[in-house]
C-alpha cells in the first residue's frame, strides 16, 4: 500500500478547522448569487489566484471578506455540509469545528442563523456520513473583552451545544491575557476552552494561554520549540497541540515545507496532531497536511498512527467513543 493510501485509509479526527475557511471558491460564487452579493474577483480561478499570502493579517482580510457571501440559515448549513462531505473523504470520524460569531453578527448576520444552520449541517453529517462532530465558538481577538463577553451571553441558549470556546484572528498585540476573565466565565459555563498561541505570537503567549486561559489544547503552538521550559511544561501536562503545517506554509510561518518542526516536536514527546485549518484557502484538507509532512520531512507511518492517535486522545469525545476509534 503506498503511503498515500495509508493516510487515506487512516481514521482521524480533526480538532483545528475553521469553517468558514472551507468555503471553497465555487460555493462563495454559488452563494453570491443566490444573494445577490456582488465579489470584487469574476472567477473561482481569480479567486484562487489571490490567495497568496505572506502573513497571518494578509490572509484574514481576504477570508473576513469571503464571509460575506454567508447570509441564511442555509448558506451556513451548505458550507458545513461541503466540510463533512470532504473530511468524510479523508476517513475522519469526528471534527471539533471552530465558527467565528462575531464575524456574522457583525456585518448583520444574527447568532442564530449561524449557529442553526452549522448544527443542522452536524446532524446531517452525522446522519448521512457517520461523523460526529462538535462546536467551538472562537471570539476575534483583535476586538475587546465586551465584544467577547456578549458573543458568550449571545450564546447562552445554545450553550449545550457547544463543546467549547476558543480564540482566533490577529494573534500578535493580543495575547491572551486580554481574555483571562471571558474564559473563567466559560469555564464556569462548563466550556472547554483553546486557543490558537504561538502561530505568529511568542512562546510567552503559550504560557499565558496555559496559565491565565487554563486551556485544554494549543492551537498552533509552533513557537513552543524556541522555549525548552516551555516544552517540558507542555510534556507534562501532555498537552494537545492542533499543527497545521499548509497553513503554516501558506502564511510564511514556517519557509519550507521540510524544515516544518513537526519531526522534532514529536522527538520532544509533544502531542502533536495535524489539521487544514482553513483548507479552502490552504491548497488542502486534513489528508493533505499528513501528505506533505510524510512526504517533505519523512516522519514514519508509525508516527503517522501516533498523530491520527492523538487526535482521538485530545478530543473531547467521551473516554469509550475515544477507545472506540483508538
Ligand atoms: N489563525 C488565526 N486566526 C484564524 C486562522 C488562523 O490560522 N484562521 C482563521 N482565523
Ligand atoms: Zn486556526
């Protein structure tokens, strides 16, 4: 079997996605049509054409604009449902999807119309294609703690349908200390709690995200590896790390694609998982990312199993479903 078919066949979950960074060009045009928005690009392959990033700020000004497409209750289910469709293609068997609120409701889009037509999208996937999948709802970190607090009361209704909370957009300038008190109120909400930290960020907001946000997983984490204190403490507490090594490429986080750290956060003993975080605008879905890592920078098929191990054992599944798929 090559080892191409062996990441295909490989069951996985995936626990760093955005979901409105699977919106493939094709369903943004669909979608302008059916509402009448009108795109500053004519084609998907124009489109596709301008995603060529060089940092963390260049890609979200081009993703926040795509989001504009995404209006009802049934663009959002749509867009869900494409995800599902494509990870079921990559054997994954459960997704923890971010959803950014605050992105919607501030261009006029209620809380409601997002969150009903993703979870509608979830039943169906479950129902149609066996995954199962939950909620994270990720608050803009370039905006303020009373912006954060009311997307929270925003989603109090729905609040057990949503696994966690997590923490998203220009990382550099707001570290997490800016959210310390948001996240002790979704803790006591009984939400899970992550956080994208040291993608573009330094390790000190890694250690802020564990100390002050008291995270369950690292989104990213990358940065880690210039902290050896920060490694062990990661360890220990055997820390989940979501790694998106196409994303990394595409935002210039790492300059090639074989010299991505991810042989030598495994050789530290990290809990390393790996993710598409927006695949729409990274040239690729979970299979992808396992693909280029074994291809560039020859980890194992052992470690492969390792990864695709991980990402059940950092889930928040219940302990039998994780032994299920284990
Ligand atoms: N980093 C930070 N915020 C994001 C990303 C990312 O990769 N994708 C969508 N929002
Ligand atoms: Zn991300």
């Amino acid at each position: 079997m090559s080892l191409h078919e062996f990441i295909a066949g490989l069951p996985k979950a995936e626990l760093h996605l955005h979901i409105e960074g699977s919106l493939e060009p094709e369903l943004m045009f669909e979608l302008a049509k059916r509402n009448r928005v009108s795109l500053p690009l004519d084609s998907v392959e124009a489109v596709r054409a301008a995603y060529d990033f060089s940092n963390l700020q260049d890609f979200l000004d081009i993703y926040y604009s795509g989001a504009d497409v995404l209006r009802t209750e049934q663009d959002f289910h749509d867009l869900g449902l494409a995800y599902f469709r494509r990870a079921a293609a990559d054997s994954v068997r459960h997704a923890e999807i971010f959803f950014d609120p605050q992105t919607h409701t501030d261009r006029g889009i209620p809380f409601q119309v997002a969150i009903d037509g993703l979870l509608a999208s979830m039943d169906r996937a479950e129902a149609e294609l066996g995954i199962s999948s939950r909620l994270i709802l990720c608050f803009l970190r370039h905006l303020d703690e009373d912006a954060a607090f009311a997307t929270l009361k925003a989603a109090e209704p729905w609040q057990d349908q949503i696994l966690g909370v997590g923490l998203d957009s220009s990382e550099v300038g707001h570290p997490p200390s800016k959210f310390q008190r948001v996240f002790e109120r979704a803790g006591d909400m009984g939400l899970k709690r992550v956080a994208h930290a040291g993608e573009e960020g330094p390790p000190d907001y890694i250690w802020q995200a564990l100390d002050l946000l008291k995270v369950d997983r690292i989104d990213h984490g990358n940065r880690a590896m210039e902290d050896p204190a920060l490694i062990r403490r990661l360890v220990e507490q055997g820390m989940t790390l979501t790694v998106c090594p196409l994303s990394n490429h595409k935002l210039c986080v790492v300059d090639d694609l074989a010299r991505h750290p991810l042989p030598s956060m495994l050789d530290a003993g990290l809990k390393v998982t790996l993710n598409s975080d927006d695949p729409a605008y990274f040239g690729g879905y979970v299979n992808r990312n396992y693909e280029a890592m074994a291809d560039q920078t020859g980890v194992t098929r052992d470690q492969l199993v390792e990864i695709a191990i991980n990402s059940f054992a950092g889930s928040c599944l219940p302990e039998a479903d994780k032994a299920r798929h284990i």
